[in-house]
C-alpha cells in the first residue's frame, strides 16, 4: 500500500486557498469540497490525508509527526519555535507583526516599557535585539485595549490593514517582522517520505512564482 | 501473552550495550550529580538550558546531569597519543518543550576521546548505524560535516558575527529566509547558489558524495574533502545513510562530522553525535572526541505499543477454597505462562483476558476479553 502522506491544513479562509495550491499541485482530495463537518479526509489515490486542525495548532501537529507536512503562519513559527523543516515561503496570508501604542505615545527609554501581546516570545526576541528592558503582560485576546486602558505602554500584535488599530486610536510605530503562511514538515517524515515532500515543494514553489 | 513489566526499551539498552562493549568500549559509569559550575560554563552545549540545581551540606551548587558527554570530558585523559573508548547509560533530567517540565531521560551513548583518526570516526559512524537497526529497520542515518560547512561560509564571506543565524537556517531547510539573510550580508549570487545548491543535494550516497565534490572543489581545502569522502564511502547500507547538509551543530562545540538518527514513526532524531573538537578546546583539551547518544525515551513513547490487557487472567477466590488451592491454581496458571493477578475483590478499571473464580477449590470462567 502507498505510505499516505498527512497535511495538516490551518482552518479558514487561508486554509482553503492552501489546500487549492495542493490541489493544482496534483494532490486533490475532492471530499474536502463537500460543506460537511469532517475533520479528516483522504484520497487513496493521490496518497494523501488531509485535516484541519485550529491554524495555531499546525506546528504542533507538524512538530510531532501526526502531520507529515503542514502550513502555519510565520507567526506561529516564530513564537513556539517548532524544530521542522521550513521548506517553503507560500506568499499568501501576508501581514506583519508590528509595534503598536496610542497616537500621543512617546517612548521613554528610562523606564521599563509595558508591552501587551498573545506574542511573548516574538516580544521578547524583539526588545532583547533593541536592548531594551521590558515587561510582558501576556493576553489572550483584544491586544488593542491594553494600551488604551493603561495596562501597557505599547503592544506587539498582527497588522493586517490596519483597521482595528486606527478605530482604537492606535498607530503603528515599527515592524517586527513580514509574516507570511509557510509549508513545514517534520524533519523524521521528511526522512521517509521525503521524495513525495519534496514534489509538493517544487510543484508550489512554481505556483508561487506565477503568483508574484 | 501479557507482559506487565516488559519494557522494549530495557531489551534495547541491552542490545546496545553489547554492541559496544564487543566493539571495546569500556562501561562508564558517573555520579548522579555534578557541579553546577560545568552546565554554567558550557550552557549552549546543553540540549536544555534548566538544570536542576541543589546545595549540599559543604555550600557546594549541585546540579542533576542534563548531559552526559560534558561530565566524562572532564574526567577523561587529556592525551592526544591514547584513545579512551567509553560508553555509558545514564538517567539524564531535562525540561521537556512545550511543558515547562522536567523529565527523566534514559540516555546511552558512547564516547571516543583522544587520537581521534578516520577509522574511529568510521566505527563510531557505523556504530551509530547498528544502534538504530537494533531500534529498527526502518532507519535513516543523516550525516553532515561542519567543518565543510564553515569552509564554505568562510569562502563566501558570511561574516562571524552571523554564522549562527546562517547556521540556524540552514538547519531549517528554509531556503527562502536563507537567501535573503545572505544577500542582506552582501554575499554574492554565485555564494547563495552555492549554498542553496549544497542543501538540496540527496540521492544515492556515492551520487551524492561525486556531486557535492565537485560543487565543493577550490572551495573546501582538499584534506576536508578527503576525509568526508573516504569515511562516508566506506559506510555500509545506501538508503539508511543520507548525507544532508540541514544536519547543524553549534560551531562553537562542533567542528567535523555531524550526525542524528530517525526512525520511522518517531517524530524526531532519537540519536545525536558529531566531532566535538571545539568543546575539547573549550574544556582546555589538547585531544579530539567524537561520540553519539541514543535517547530511550522516544522508544518508549512511540515504539512500545500499548498493551490490550493489564493481566492475562484475573482469579478471584472466597473463603471457600483453601490457601494451598489457590496457590496451586496460579501456579498452574503462571506455569502455563499467563499472568495472574488473584484476588478476593475484583479491581477497578482492569483489562483482563480471563476472569476466573475459584470456589470450593473449583475453578470457573466468568468471563473473558473484558
């Protein structure tokens, strides 16, 4: 029987433009079209296994070999630092993580920054590189407030268009990091299943470069 | 038959220890603790950076080993014209990711310290092959050598100051990030090429070697060349020895031959080894090393499948039959080589194959599969 190999593909709007890319690929599985609440979908043939896990949850699935290959945001990858193979820049999903306080804010380097974000880790890397001293204050959602209540002096959070922050009175002030969604596989699979990675890699990277 | 206490990783441990020890490499054996001083001075060489730390009665900080190679480094002959073969298996304490835990790990491993030549890195290569077809058949050997990887970003002028970063990368395969960090370092086109190239090589070993000589030829000095080729083509097996350039180390404590062991079905290396030439000078050594360690407890975790029963057969006995009549039945039963747990109670929660109950020194299948 042919080793089936197991995607792991982030829930959503990103999820489905992805699993298209697979698709052209040469890598359908037309079940997963159907509006079902199937999690796990296979197609013998192609020797492929899909499933949708939460988009935060693709590295861990990737990382610890339940998926063979996946796609998760630069984001996620940066801040749980996953040991994988980071085998393709898929271009799609862009945003950036980004810096930002209230309008009037002005940053006084004699005192311990307050920074709000779900992003603790890309926060610490960050100032750590800026040598400034901070305080992290982790939050699980709704960054934008923080700043505007007074519970930290900045946040580092995803931008996307920027809407929510201009409607909170919020302004970027500096650019993390560009993030982006990107194939990962582990690095086992990829010891065995590594001919077949390998031809999703190069068939997406084709679409990629179209797409530019 | 259900077996309670078998543990594959104890009959690996077994297996593996005589494989070195018929190769002659002497049992090592070390104190659970070591001074905290020597995990302080040597951090990044540590898998985890927690260490478990502890006073003694003399104000002495103690620490729980995270590692193992550091402690027999230090204790090791410092004499570049002997060679001291060493293996050992030893409890190592890490914070696992993720968990913020610490975990007890079951580690083996061997040590070659002293006259390091082609031929002991050869063995050890080997050696590392046969411990992972003592796991299983389905294994991979992915071997890289620093040394050629260093020559190379010497050459295309990656500066020191980011050859971790560079290093970091490439252990990702991450090709794309690669790219952009070179040419932000000013690296010409014809140097990313080359790395670029480098890292997507694969196929049959001797294909592989032939190919990666000539990308390599005027860039890597020929003595380097000469080793990685003679020791990787006199290795055995073409499809469990990959050579894979994304197989890194920390420069800082590696400098020659890398390499980590999979097995399929384990989501990540379960054996770790390389030249440490770089830590030996670190320690003050004049004499080279090389060694590898198995990790037991990825075995365990992902090999040992669970067992369907907890005991083969659960008797339970009343007061109507005798202590002589009970005893007899389970050796009877054991004898037959069932396991058996008796009892006069039925417990909670267990998965048995057989329940039998004994009365008046009869005995009667109550149930089975349960």
């Amino acid at each position: 029987m042919k080793p089936m190999l197991n995607i792991a593909l982030p829930k959503g709007r990103l999820g489905e433009k992805v699993y298209a890319m697979f698709e052209t690929a040469g890598f359908p599985c037309p079940a997963i079209r159907e509006n079902n609440r199937k999690l796990v979908f296979e197609n013998e043939e192609a020797g492929v296994r899909y499933f949708w896990v939460k988009p935060s949850d693709v590295a861990i699935y990737v990382e610890r070999g339940a998926a063979d290959i996946g796609v998760a945001g630069k984001d996620i990858l940066l801040e749980y630092e996953p040991d994988i193979f980071e085998l393709l820049d898929l271009k799609i999903g862009k945003c950036r993580m980004a810096v930002a306080a209230k309008k009037d804010f002005r940053d006084d380097a004699g005192r311990t920054l307050r920074v709000a974000t779900k992003f603790s880790n890309i926060a610490e890397n960050y100032y750590l590189s800026c040598g400034r001293d901070i305080d992290i204050i982790h939050l699980n959602g709704s960054i934008e407030i923080a700043p505007i209540l007074g519970l930290s002096d900045v946040i580092v959070d995803i931008v996307e268009t920027g809407t929510t922050l201009r409607e909170n009175n919020l302004v970027v002030i500096d650019t993390v990091v560009p993030i982006s969604a990107r194939l990962i596989a582990n690095k086992s699979s990829y010891k065995f299943k590594g001919e077949a990675i390998d031809r999703i890699v190069s068939e997406m990277a084709k679409q990629v470069e179209e797409s530019v | 038959m259900t077996q309670p206490l078998r543990d594959i990783g104890e009959s690996i441990l077994f297996s593996l220890r005589s494989l070195y020890g018929l190769h002659g490499y002497s049992h090592y054996k070390m104190n659970k603790f070591e001074e905290y001083d020597l995990y302080a001075r040597n951090k990044d060489f540590l898998i985890s950076d927690s260490v478990i730390t502890f006073t003694d009665g003399n104000g002495k900080l103690l620490a729980l080993k995270p590692d193992v190679t550091l402690s027999i480094v230090k204790n090791s002959k410092d004499r570049s014209d002997t060679l001291e073969k060493l293996y050992y298996n030893e409890n190592v304490y890490r914070m696992s990711k993720g968990s913020r835990h610490f975990k007890e790990i079951m580690q083996v491993g061997l040590e070659c310290i002293g006259k390091v030549d082609d031929y002991c890195i050869y063995e050890v290569l080997t050696l590392a092959q046969k411990s992972l077809d003592a796991i299983s058949r389905n294994h991979v050997l992915s071997v890289s050598h620093l040394g050629i990887l260093s020559e190379v970003m010497e050459k295309i002028a990656v500066p020191d100051g980011s050859r971790a970063a560079v290093l970091h990368l490439i252990g990702e395969k991450n090709l794309h990030e690669l790219g952009s960090l070179l040419a932000g370092l000013g690296v010409c086109d014809e140097g990313i090429a080359l790395l670029r190239r480098l890292l997507s090589i694969r196929g049959r070993t001797d294909e592989v070697l032939k190919t990666t000589g000539e990308l390599l030829r005027g860039v890597v000095s020929d003595d380097t060349m000469t080793r990685f080729t003679s020791v990787l083509s006199a290795l055995a097996s073409e499809e469990n020895l990959h050579i894979d350039f994304s197989v890194v180390g920390d420069i800082h404590y590696y400098n020659g031959f890398v390499f980590k062991g999979f097995v399929e079905g384990i989501p990540t290396s379960l054996l770790s080894g390389g030249e440490y030439n770089m830590l030996m000078k670190k320690m003050g050594r004049s004499s080279e090393a090389i060694g590898f360690a198995v990790y037991l407890d990825m075995i365990e975790q992902y090999i040992r499948k669970p067992e369907k029963y907890d005991v083969d057969v659960v008797l339970l006995y009343d007061d109507t039959s005798s202590l002589p009549q009970i005893g007899n039945e389970v050796q009877r039963l054991t004898d037959g080589g069932e396991s058996v747990l008796s009892g006069s109670v039925l417990p909670e929660q267990i998965k048995y194959r057989k329940l039998m109950k004994m009365r008046n020194g009869r005995v009667d299948i109550i149930e089975t599969d349960a």
